[in-house]
C-alpha cells in the first residue's frame, strides 16, 4: 500500500487519499467580486436574471414562471462586503427544465430575501464541476 503523505501514519484504513490530483477544485479563487462571478457565468450561457415573486422563479427578460420543482441550483457563491462584513450576498447560477440558464442574487445573512430563501429551500442544488471554470 503506497504511503499517504496526509495521514502517514495510515491510522484509518479507510483514508484514500493521495496527493495527485488531476482536476482542479470547484473553488473559484479568482472570482471576488459578483461582477466577475456573473460575467464569467454569462460566458457559459447563464444569461437570464432571476427574482422571487409569490413562490414562483421569475425570468426578468423572458417574463417567464418556475416552479422549484422546475429548478436546479448547479452553483452558488457568497460575497462578504469589502468594507462591511454584514453587507453578504449570494449568487446562484440556475438552470431551468426548458433549458433556460441564469442566475439569482440575494442578500445572505440578517438581510436575505424571506421569498428567495424559502423558494431557494425547495429547489435542488447540484453543483456542477466542469463548465463554470474561467475561460
């Protein structure tokens, strides 16, 4: 068995780990601000905006309706203010049943959306690993 440089000692037979790795993690460090995060993302197609109006996902260009059952959350970033810690938000990157793909802004912490929230708990979050990357 090769030795594992993150637990030499192999006190648990159940750690696999290595060291070689061959795909970077989904922890996009470049990406700081929102505006980067959503730019980038635009790259990838996610061009609709979203917002929450009486339980439904509403895309603001298409006018268009979902519900969460119609809704897949495959990322989400948190944003902490730059010069105030409190001043949080979230952006999603939503992709719907009929294809269409964009993303969901909120405030996150003491001053979320109660609607985006209580919608955002219903809808699946499955993060994607590949084609959310810095082209």
């Amino acid at each position: 068995m090769e030795q594992n440089q993150y637990n030499p000692d192999k006190q648990h037979e159940t750690d696999n780990r290595t060291d070689q790795y061959t795909e970077a993690n989904d922890r996009v460090t470049f990406m700081t601000d929102l505006e980067k995060v959503q730019a980038n993302l635009e790259k990838y197609g996610y061009t609709e905006q979203f917002r929450v109006e009486k339980g439904k996902l509403l895309g603001i260009e298409s006018k268009k309706s979902y519900k969460p059952g119609d809704v897949k959350a495959v990322n989400f970033y948190r944003f902490e203010g730059i010069s105030d810690p409190d001043d949080m938000s979230i952006l999603y990157a939503i992709e719907t049943s009929d294809g269409c793909k964009g993303t969901l802004t909120d405030a996150y912490g003491n001053y979320s959306d109660d609607d985006t929230g209580d919608f955002m708990k219903q809808v699946e979050v499955a993060k994607k690993t590949e084609g959310m990357d810095k082209k």
